[in-house]
C-alpha cells in the first residue's frame, strides 16, 4: 500500500511539474471563456435563469474538466505504453489495477484547479456574482462528476498508440465540446443536434452544474448517463488492460 501512495505522488508530482500541460491544460478554457465573454448574448438568459455570463463560466469549466481529464489521461497513458513505463510497473509489487486507479485519480486531482480558475475568472472580470455556499456547491459537483472524463482519457491512452493519441485527444476535446453545447446553448441548436447533444457526456455535466444556478432539482436522467459512461469505459480499460497483460505488452 506505501508503494501505491508513493507512486500517486509521484505520478500527480509528474503532471504539476510539466509547464507545457499546465499551460494548455489551464490556458485553453480560460481563453476562450474570455473569448466568447464578449458575445452578444452576454447580458441575456439562456437556460432557465440562468444568464450567458454563468452558462458561459459552467460551461468552460466542463470543457477544462475534458481537457484536463483527455491529456492527463490519453496522451501520457498512451506514451508510457510505448516507452514500456507501463510494463515496467508489472514487475512491481503493486497490484494490477493500480496503474489504471493512478491515472484516474491523478486526472481528477488536476480538473478541480481548472475548475476554480475558470470560476476564479468569471467571479473577477465575468461579472458572475454566488453566494459562498453555491460556488461551493457548483464547484464540487463539477468536479466529482467529470470522473467520466478522467475515464474517457484512461481509455484513449490503452486503445490508440502514441502517433494518433495527439489528434484523437483534440478531436474528442472539439467534437464532445461542440456537440455537448458547451460552445453554443443546446437550445439554440438545430432539432438533430439537440438529440446528439443528450447522448454526450459533456451536455449531462453542464445541465447539472446550470441546474445548481437555477434552483432546479439535480436531474436523475443526468446522474446516470454519466455513470453509465463510467461504467461502460472502466470496462472497456479492464479489458485493454488484460489483453495487453496476457500479451505481455506495453
């Protein structure tokens, strides 16, 4: 168990310390929340009571939750495979599953300061004013739901290789970003899109962090797609995972 903690720390050590995943992790949500602060819709309603200044923080906090979760998972699980990093830990005395339960939490343990810098922004210069105990309460439900993400990023770094891992990465930041409505307010989206938007994960961790602005009850139907995400993805890692094992791979 002290072996576990001690690579925790060092795997969570390994991502502070890179200045390059820092700076995309952090600067892409707060760029383009800064972008986007300035349309038109500022000063409008968009979700319920909910104006386009907060739909615009909820939002770009979900986005920095993807792609924290996506390059702290994806691209590094994915280059440690190539590098035999992964199959090096094998020998060790640490179970199987540790590896995967390391870069999940290590993911994690990266969102939450996304999260409270783009609300540290928003609160600043976006004019968005809370109470104390709903920042408190938007915060927390932000993060401990985008464990999906943290999943989906495990996942992508087992299932592509090193050469494909940057694209896909992008790509899923993009795709799941736009389609979710984390750029543009669903509703404001054409009926089709509107229906592709409720299969994502990213559009059920948005509408849960707005209805905490709202006042409204937390959804049920949102709370289960996103486990059902989990779930789905931690047994599709399993899987990759024992395959690569009874290869005796990366």
């Amino acid at each position: 168990m002290n072996g576990l903690f001690a690579f925790g720390r060092f795997e969570v050590g390994r991502l502070l310390r890179s200045w390059k995943f820092l700076t995309i992790t952090v600067g892409f949500p707060v760029l383009f929340y800064m972008l986007f602060l300035g349309d038109r819709r500022a000063g409008g309603i968009v979700y319920g009571g909910v104006s386009w200044r907060e739909y615009l923080m909820v939002s770009m906090c979900s986005f920095g939750a993807l792609i924290a979760a996506l390059n702290a998972g994806g691209s590094r699980v994915a280059m440690e495979r190539a590098g035999g990093w992964a199959r090096q830990l094998r020998v060790t005395p640490m179970p199987a599953w540790s590896y995967v339960a390391v870069k999940i939490t290590a993911s994690m343990l990266v969102v939450l300061p996304v999260i409270l810098l783009v609300e540290l922004v928003a609160a600043t210069f976006g004019g968005v004013s809370l109470s104390a105990a709903t920042w408190v309460e938007l915060t927390a439900l932000l993060w401990l739901t985008a464990v999906p993400f943290a999943t989906l990023g495990v996942f992508v770094g087992f299932a592509v290789g090193t050469e494909a891992v940057f694209p896909v990465v992008t790509g899923l930041m993009f795709v799941l970003g736009y389609f979710g409505g984390l750029f543009t307010p669903v509703s404001h989206m054409p009926g089709a899109l509107q229906t592709a938007a409720r299969i994502l994960p990213n559009f059920h961790h948005l509408s849960l962090g707005l209805e905490v602005l709202d006042g409204r009850g937390l959804g049920a139907e949102h709370w289960l797609v996103l486990a059902g995400y989990t779930f789905a993805l931690g047994a599709l890692i399993v899987w990759r995972h024992r395959v690569e094992e009874a290869r005796g791979g990366a």
